[in-house]
C-alpha cells in the first residue's frame, strides 16, 4: 500500500508530490496519468496562455466600487499568491520555464479610459505593484508594444508592468516529476482510474486501466482535472454532492513569424464581452513553449460537453445528477448572455477571428496566422451559481481530496496545496516547515 497516490499529471499533481516529499521523505508516493505523457491537458504549455497570473493585467480582478474607487484586494492577493509558487519554482534545479515578459492592460473607450487611469492609481500604491506604468501617449504605446500601436486610434489607454511572467506550465510540470521520480516516487503513465473504494481502514482502493489492476493508497488527490468531480462522485463522498461543471472549451490564433514575433514582448489583456467568463479575456501574448517563440491571440471560447481536451462527449451530460440539476439550470437562467456567447462561438468563421485580432494588432496579416486549440476548462457551478477561481473539495477524514475549477490555478499552485494539507492533514503541524520551506 502506498501513503500518497496522485490521480493526474498535472501541475497540481506535480506541486503537491513536491511538497509531500520534501516533508515527508520516507512516504511512498505514486502517481497515476491516463495518457501516455505527463502535463498532456491544462497544464500543456500550448493549452493555456501561459500567464503568470499576479494580478498585473488582469481588468476582472479589479472591481470598481460604488463611490467609484478601485478595489484592488483580490489583484493584491492573487500577486502574493504567485511570489510564493514563484519563490517554490526558484529551489528546482533549472527554473527557465519562467521567464521575463511585460504584463499590459489595454482599453478603449471614455469610460473605459477612466477605470484603467483609476485601476493604475490604486495599485501602484501597493509596494507590490509599484512597477506598473500609465499611458495614453501613442509614441510610449510604440515602444512598449510596436505591433499594437500600429494604426491605432483613440482614446484609449494603457498599462506594463515590466515584472511579469511567461510560464510554461508544461515544462513546470515535467521538471517536478522528473525530480520527484528521481527522490523515490513512481511516476506512471498510460494508468486510468476508473473507479475509488473505502475500505474499513480509511485506506482506499482504486480500479485502474492500464497495468496492475488495483492500486491503495492512504491518501488519495485527485488532480484529474475537469474529471475530478467525476471520480470524487465514484469514491462516494458526500462533499462532491451538488457541485455541477460547465465545460468552456477554446481556441487561439498563433504566429510563429519571426518578422511579427520579434516585434512584440509582452502579454497585452483586454475587456472580456459582456456577461464572459475571465478565461475569455482577449489577450495577445507572447509565448515560449519548448523554447520556441511565437505570439498567441485569444481566447476564443466555446461551447463543448467535454470536460478534458482528451475527454468525452458524454462529460457534461453523464456528470448532470439529481443533487445538481437544480443548480446547473439555475445557473443557465442566469448567465445568458454568457451561454449565448459561448454558442455563438461555436460558428464564428475565420474573418470573425481575424477581426477580433484586429481589434488588437490593427494591422494584422491573416496569412501569418493560424488557428490552434486549446485545454478544456471545467467552471464549477454551485448553489446555482457560475463561480470562478479554484476550490478545494475534501472528505470530512481527510483521506481523499481534490481542486475544482481554473484559472488562476496554476499560478497559485502552492498555495492551494498548502491549504489542502492543512485541511487534510491537521495533525502533521507542518506549518514551520512549510515557511522555511516556501522563504527558502
């Protein structure tokens, strides 16, 4: 029997392995990937945008208040979030999946204008955010980003902080494992679970697809996912009761043109469309996945009953139960706009998607462009309600867990996983060695 079996290869997976076992050195450690390659979904360096969320050009987490000041407490949050996975990522043995890349938040618009100048006044206060810079003069535009700048016309407005991050999450992924792997825990591939058992001992038996049939383990993550809520169902415990998942698929246009990708260093967010979720955000971004450069513009988000890129049709109708219908039809009442949105751009056309690039690099050429897809994200739904961001679920003896929902996840790895061990592990009073741990 194992004391710690990871369902899934990704971050998730990956970051709380790391954390076990440098706590606890002696524990036997297995990890379980269906596919036959680790970091294969969400944490794919080309399934997501690769940003290193810390708050920095992110609109959505920034809300204007009544009397028309910014609140900036969950941008402030998230960025301390981000410093201590950063400062986690910092004692592996090679670091180069991070790397330097000027966040920017571009708008258009009066009204507009006014929340972005307001936004930057309240968050270059913080010590955390004194980096960030304003403009609306289109020369600074030009030398920030060139290829936005071209064509251009007013108003708008613009931030950059120049402390931003690419981060390729896939090659994150790989390098924990691989020194996981290498301190003692066995990392499988091409390894299904299909069902969870508790037996009487608290311990827990999983059916696997792919190599030995049965595999136990005293405690069990499931870091599976959009299939995550799946499993915790199969494992029978009550606290997955009533969560719903609405699957929100995507794709994004990329230019590997080194005329184009030379001229842009930066990852440059918009506004999301009325009624969008956060993941929509169109941004343009540079990317470095496997060391190879290119520019992304995205996402264009769809509708899709899968819940993983590698899933099944069958995911968001086989997942709808009895203690969730309720809730998940609520939810379609009351985001609409956001249901209509995700449809529609199911039959956006080519020219519909060179149109919105367009709307961020004036002027585009259509033949440097092409379109790639992206991972599937599963957004929970609870109490009738689309909520957005990570959740911890754990059973009540704290012998199995796992984390719903998505961004900003994996920017904000460690903390999640240090707050599910905690929960699930009271007794351990790791907390010292966690902070020696994480301030290095």
């Amino acid at each position: 029997m194992d004391d710690v079996i990871l369902v899934g290869g990704g971050i998730m997976s990956a970051t709380l392995g790391t954390l076990m076992q440098r706590l606890e050195p002696n524990w036997s450690i297995r990890v379980l990937e269906r596919l036959p390659r680790l970091a294969a979904e969400a944490s794919d360096g080309w399934n997501n945008a690769g940003t290193g969320h810390a708050g920095l050009c992110e609109t959505n987490y920034t809300t204007e208040r009544s009397d028309g000041s910014i609140d900036v407490d969950r941008a402030v949050a998230i960025a301390r979030q981000f410093a201590i996975t950063r400062r986690f990522w910092s004692t592996l043995p090679r670091s180069e999946f991070v790397r330097p890349v000027p966040h920017m938040t571009l708008v258009r618009g009066a009204a507009d204008v006014e929340f972005l100048r307001a936004r930057h006044r309240a968050l270059s206060a913080h010590p955390l955010f004194e980096a960030m810079e304003y403009t609306e003069d289109v020369a600074m535009l030009h030398h920030w980003a060139p290829l936005v700048a071209e064509g251009r016309a007013g108003p708008w407005a613009a931030t950059r902080d120049v402390t931003g991050t690419d981060v390729d999450f896939g090659a994150a992924t790989r390098q924990l494992f691989d020194a996981m792997s290498l301190a003692g825990a066995s990392v499988e591939t091409g390894r299904e679970v299909r069902g969870l058992t508790q037996d009487s001992d608290g311990s827990w038996r999983l059916d696997v697809h792919g190599g030995r049939p049965v595999e136990r383990a005293r405690f069990v993550f499931v870091g599976a996912g959009g299939w995550a809520l799946k499993l915790l169902r199969r494992a029978g415990i009550p606290e997955a009761r009533g969560y719903g998942l609405l699957p929100i698929s995507g794709q994004f246009m990329r230019c590997d043109r080194p005329e184009v990708v030379d001229r842009h260093d930066a990852k440059v967010y918009g506004t999301p469309p009325i009624g969008a979720p956060p993941m929509s955000v169109p941004h343009l971004d540079t990317r470095i996945v496997d060391g190879q450069r290119s520019v992304l513009f995205g996402p264009y988000a769809g509708a899709n009953p899968k819940f993983l890129k590698h899933g099944s049709l069958m995911d968001l109708p086989s997942s709808i139960t009895r203690d969730n219908v309720g809730s998940l039809l609520s939810m379609a009442r009351t985001n609409t706009p956001l249901i209509g949105l995700l449809l529609s751009e199911l039959t956006a056309t080519r020219g519909k998607k060179i149109a919105a690039l367009r709307e961020f690099l004036p002027c585009a050429d259509s033949a440097d462009w092409s379109v790639t897809s992206a991972g599937q994200r599963a957004q929970i739904v609870k109490n009738g309600a689309l909520q957005f961001g990570t959740e911890v679920v754990a059973s009540q003896d704290g012998t199995i867990a796992s984390v719903l929902g998505a961004s900003p996840g994996a920017s904000t790895a460690v903390p999640i996983m240090v707050e599910l061990m905690n929960r699930c592990f009271p007794e351990r009073q790791w907390d010292s060695r966690l902070r020696e741990l994480l301030t290095g």
